[in-house]
C-alpha cells in the first residue's frame, strides 16, 4: 500500500508503508530547522550583548568605572539586572568587553601598519599614533578607576600594549641600517623604551604630575625619537 506525504510543500514524498524513513526525514528536517533557530537567537543575543556593551561604554564616558553601577545600566537598558547577568557576570566583564572592542581596533590596525616596507621610524611613529588614537577614546577617569579598581583589567592593558609594540627592536634595526639612528643596541633600546612606557604612561602618573596620559605618551615619544635621530635623519 503506498502513502502521500506531503513534507511541508517542498515536495511529496511516497513511501510505500516505510513509515521509518518518512519519520527519519521528518526527523532530518526538523533538526535543520532547530540548527536555523539556533542561529537566529544567537544573533539576537550578539545584538543584546552589543547593546549592553554600548551602554555601558557611555556611562564609563561620563562617569568613570567607579561610580557606574549594574543596576544604572540595566535601568538605561531597560531590562532587569536578572537579564542583564544572562550576559555578562559582572561590571567587571563588561568592562573588558569595553576593553576588548578598543584592543581588537587597536590589534587591527597595528598589523595593517606592520604590513608596509618603507620608513621604519615612519611606521612607528604611524603605529604609535594609531594606539593613542584609539586609547583617547578610553577616557581618563575610566582608565584612572580601572587601575585602582579592577587591577587585573588594567594589567590586560599592559600586556596587549606590550604585545603591540614588541616589533620596536625590528623598527629600530632597521632604522639603524638606513642609517636613521645613533649606533645605539638596538635591543637595549627597545627595552628602554618599553620599560619608560609601561611606568610612565599610566594614569596615576599622569594625575601625579596634573597631565593627561595622552601629554605623557607624546612627550616620551618625542623625547626618544630626538634622541635616537641621527643629524641625517
């Protein structure tokens, strides 16, 4: 005895009497349409998860690390704090999530700059430039709190930077090759580069001497960069 089954209007299946194929197919269907909903939800939770990370961001802007709570933010949003902790287990994490949006610009636009073969000071110039141009966008206040508050936040911070600028050793061989710097080590350099940057620019330095972290970052580059020039370059 033969049956016609139609599967949804995508076609008529005829078995004859195989209700365990039909089923088995059914079956195959249904979990591709599970797969299609899964999906869709998780784009809906990458767009809530993108809204919060929003949020939070801005009230960071105004108010710094400190002052901002979960409930501020669940309020801005519009959704209770349970919701909100479906996301994200703390201000903490959304914090990093903040970080973690600015770094990966940051890491991005480094290896376009570390792409290019022509003047190697030009380029760390162009890739200092880049960094700070992404980290002014981090207010003061935000990173200032992050460093008292969340330590290991901010430890990330310096170990991202260091990762992004440990090509300074290859930059400045290079220079030295094309006769752009002094005869200087290369390698102790860098080093002393890396060392000043990690204890200078830091917000609690820039407060002790009533700077901005950004002053701080480009009166260090600016002093190495003179001292390292040759008269040529």
């Amino acid at each position: 005895m033969s049956y016609e089954l139609p599967i949804d209007g995508l076609q008529t299946a005829v078995y004859n009497g195989n209700y365990k194929n039909y089923f088995g197919f059914l079956g195959l269907y249904m979990e591709n349409v599970s797969c299609g909903v899964v999906e869709v939800r998780g784009y809906m939770d990458e767009a809530v998860r993108l809204r919060i990370i929003n949020e939070a961001a801005d009230l960071f802007k105004s108010k710094g690390y400190k002052s901002v709570t979960v409930s501020e933010i669940a309020d801005r949003l519009g959704m209770s704090k349970k919701t909100l902790y479906v996301y994200f287990s703390s201000k903490e994490e959304m914090a990093e999530a903040v970080l973690d949006r600015t770094m990966s610009v940051i890491a991005d636009k480094v290896t376009v700059q570390l792409k290019r073969e022509d003047d190697p000071l030009g380029i760390l110039r162009d890739t200092f430039l880049t960094i700070k141009e992404e980290i002014v966008k981090l207010p003061a206040l935000f990173l200032e709190d992050m460093q008292k508050q969340a330590p290991a936040l901010w430890a990330k911070v310096e170990a991202f930077r260091s990762r992004q600028l440990a090509f300074i050793e290859h930059l400045l061989t290079r220079a030295q090759q094309n006769g752009q710097i002094r005869d200087v080590n290369p390698a102790l350099a860098s080093a002393m580069m890396m060392d000043c940057i990690q204890r200078m620019v830091r917000p609690d330095f820039a407060a002790k001497h009533g700077v901005t972290i950004v002053e701080v970052a480009d009166t260090l580059f600016a002093m190495m960069m003179s001292g390292l020039r040759t008269d040529q370059a």
